[in-house]
C-alpha cells in the first residue's frame, strides 16, 4: 500500500498547499483562548490547489503607465 498518494492535481505554488495559515498573535481571548488571525492564500482562494490551467501571463501593453 503506497502511504502517500497525490490525488490533487496541481499544489498551489503560492501556499504550497497550505491555503490557510493561522498566525497566533499572542492576544489572550476572555475564554482562555489565544486570538489567531487566519490568513488565506490569494492564490488559490483557499482551495490549495490550482485548476490544470497555465499561469496567467500578464499582458503589459506599450505606453500603459501611470
Ligand atoms: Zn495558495
């Protein structure tokens, strides 16, 4: 039996696979627990994996400046 298997398709590059990260900001709750700010890839909107499709190239057109 393989023990890791890699049934997602594509690992979001960006996280790494780790959509969501929970940042412990050290903040006691009233209800004894610590304050977390979960912070969610951009990426990947959370899903940790990206669909099969090419990265999306930035088209840049001439003279476009601020
Ligand atoms: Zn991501």
């Amino acid at each position: 039996m393989s023990s890791l298997t890699v049934p997602s398709p594509r690992v979001c590059q960006d996280c790494d696979g780790f959509p969501v990260v929970a940042i412990t900001t050290g903040t006691r709750l009233r209800n004894g627990s610590r304050a977390t700010l979960r912070v969610t890839c951009n990426g990947c909107h959370g899903t940790g994996t990206t669909p099969a499709r090419r990265p999306v190239r930035l088209s840049v057109s001439a003279g476009a400046s601020c």
